[in-house]
C-alpha cells in the first residue's frame, strides 16, 4: 500500500525545519581565494570580509597577523617578522601558510565561538592543473571546512555579474586578478573555452618597479608601484595625462629621493604585460565557435577583476576587437558575490561545481 503524498510532505518539512534548526551551529562561506585579496561571503550576510592575502609570520612560523594588519606589515619587517604572501599567480605556493591565512580568516568572520564552518565554496583560475586543484581544497578542509565545492573563477564572475549561465547564449568574460587574467566564452552551464594567463595586477607592479630601476635609477617599492598603477597607469592615452610625485631609493648615491612621474611613464611600463592580455582575448575569440561569436558581437565582452579598474583598458580592447566592452559593476567583488551566488543556491548551480 503506498504512502500518503501529506505524509511525505509532512516529513521533507519536518527535515526542513530540523535543519534550519541547527543552522545556528554553522557559518557557510564562499571565498575568493585571490593572489591580491581575499573575499569572503557568508550565507544570510552577504560579503563579510576584503582583506590582502598575505600573512605575517614570527620566527617560529606563527602567523602574528592576518589580511590589512599584515599588508601594513609588508615591506617594513625587522628579522623577527617576516610577511608572506603564499598564492601565487593565482595558485597556493606555500601550502602550510595558505591553510594558516584561510583559518585566520574565516576566525576574523565567524560571529559565534562555537560555529563551525559546514559548507564552504572556493573559486579557482580555470587553468589550474589537478594537483593545485586539490591543495585549494586539502588547505579549505584542514582549514576546517566539512564539504569543499570549486568553481572556476569566471563562471563565478558571470553569476556575480548576473548574467544566466544555464541558456545556451554564449557570453565572454574576462576576470583580471592579482595573479591571472582569465578569459572564457560561456554557454549552457559550462565554459566553451577558457585561456587562463598567469598574468595580472601583480606582473603590472613588477613592470612599474622594473621600469623605473632601469629608466630612472630609482628603486621603488611593491605598494608605491601598486599606488602609480591604481592613480595614474592607464592602458591607452589619456584625454588629460596625469602627474603624481614618488618616493623611492637612489641607486647610483644610495639616498632616498623624490621624482615626478605621468601618466605615460606609468603606461610605458605596462604596456608589454597589457598587449599580452589584449593578445589573449583576440586568440580566445578565434577559438570561439561561430554561434557564439554572434552572441559576442551582440552582447560583448564583460571585464571583470580588479584590473578592469586599469584606465582606459576597456577602450583598447574595443579599438583591438571592434567589440562592445563593459566593465561591470563593481569589478572588485564580481567574484565573490557570483560565489555567494552558488553557496545560496548550491542545487540550482550544481553542473558548474566540482
């Protein structure tokens, strides 16, 4: 004889509720787990943490600080502290200091001592091999995390954005990050195509830095190259250039010195690593079926990450592609919040979860 359908009702509610009973015992995350900066989504909260993923260690490897305290740290260490960033391009580079930064920061978002953390979502570059794939998760589960779910970063960009990655409409999404510029064409719940570059705002930095040591005899640090690339650096000319002073070392005296700089300079310095990015896009768009180059043309290409900011990026790869480009809003967090997006709703964006 079979079962009453209200008595099966009756218990998928009564499981509901249980459930929602004990949520008070659990903090689910999802987390961009970036070279630059960490976010941190928490369910019910919304996005609850943006700090530098770097950590500060003391001599015996015991992380001291975490995120912006560290980041103030960096650069200005004696030999008792150390300062460690520990992704690099995108991917974990020192297993043992990630596992300590993600504990360290899922501590600074837990609003209960007795919670602990049930589900947790990362995003992951889409060209990381296997075995990276699986230290981000081995560092989230001994980080604490009971299930561990990995997205790739611009299908978490493409639902941060809103757009519906379930319909077969293609739709190209370029997340430039800390350590990588992913590119991916996007169509019914999976990526078409995908070029992950281990280029991005990092190298950009680097470029500044070696620039100025090569053309001007001046050593500069990684936050006043990080300061010219955000306040001035741009990626074509600008209607009006601008100007800013920098501090650096001397390296024919030794001294410290200031110099002025424009905005030229700082576009000089960038421009190998921005045509290589450009390049990128234009061979991504070769290796894109002709169906969804249509979509392209109509809809066109979404930028994301924290380069998206870079001045004047938008309108290069609209002059390289003859495409419509759109920076989205709020490029910073497009990641995160379409990670959110899947810890919310982990039934529905189930196919592009592994």
């Amino acid at each position: 004889m079979s079962e009453p359908r209200g008595a099966n009702s009756s218990e998928k509610a009564k499981k509901q509720a249980q459930k929602g009973f004990f949520d008070f015992l659990y903090t689910d995350i999802a987390m961009d787990l970036g070279t630059a900066n960490t976010l941190i989504y928490s369910r019910g909260e919304g996005i609850v943490l943006n700090e530098p993923s770097i950590v500060a260690l003391n001599q015996q490897n015991v992380p001291v600080a975490t995120g912006h305290e560290a980041r103030l740290m960096h650069e200005k260490t004696h030999k008792k502290i150390r300062t460690v960033r520990p992704l690099r391009d995108g991917v974990i580079a020192d297993f043992e200091v990630a596992e300590q930064m993600i504990r360290g920061m899922i501590k600074k978002v837990k609003m209960k001592w007795y919670s602990t953390t049930r589900q947790m979502v990362i995003c992951v570059p889409s060209g990381i091999t296997e075995v990276e794939r699986r230290a981000v998760r081995d560092s989230a589960e001994h980080a604490g995390a009971k299930e561990v779910y990995l997205v790739d970063e611009p299908m978490a960009a493409a639902i941060g954005i809103g757009l519906d990655v379930h319909e077969p409409v293609g739709s190209m999404i370029v997340d430039i990050g800390g350590g990588t510029t992913e590119i991916a064409v996007i169509a019914l719940s999976g990526v078409v195509y995908a070029e992950s570059v281990r280029l991005g705002g990092d190298e950009l930095n680097d470029d500044i830095i070696n620039y100025f040591r090569r053309n001007h005899n001046l050593l500069i640090g990684e936050r006043t190259a990080e300061k010219i690339k955000c306040e001035i650096g741009s990626a074509a000319p600008l209607d009006e250039e601008l100007e800013m002073i920098t501090k650096g070392r001397d390296l024919v005296n030794g001294v410290p010195r200031t110099r002025h700089i424009t905005s030229k300079d700082a576009r000089e310095a960038i421009a190998e690593s921005v045509n290589t990015i450009v390049e990128s896009i234009t061979k991504s768009l070769e290796q894109t079926p002709p169906e969804l180059s249509a979509d392209i043309l109509d809809r066109g290409i979404m930028l994301t990450g924290g380069g998206a900011l870079l001045k004047n990026l938008d309108k290069l790869i609209m002059e390289t592609t003859d495409l419509p480009v759109h920076i989205a809003e709020d490029p910073l967090t497009a990641v995160v919040r379409g990670t959110g997006a899947i810890l919310e709703n982990l039934e529905y964006y189930r196919p592009v979860i592994s």
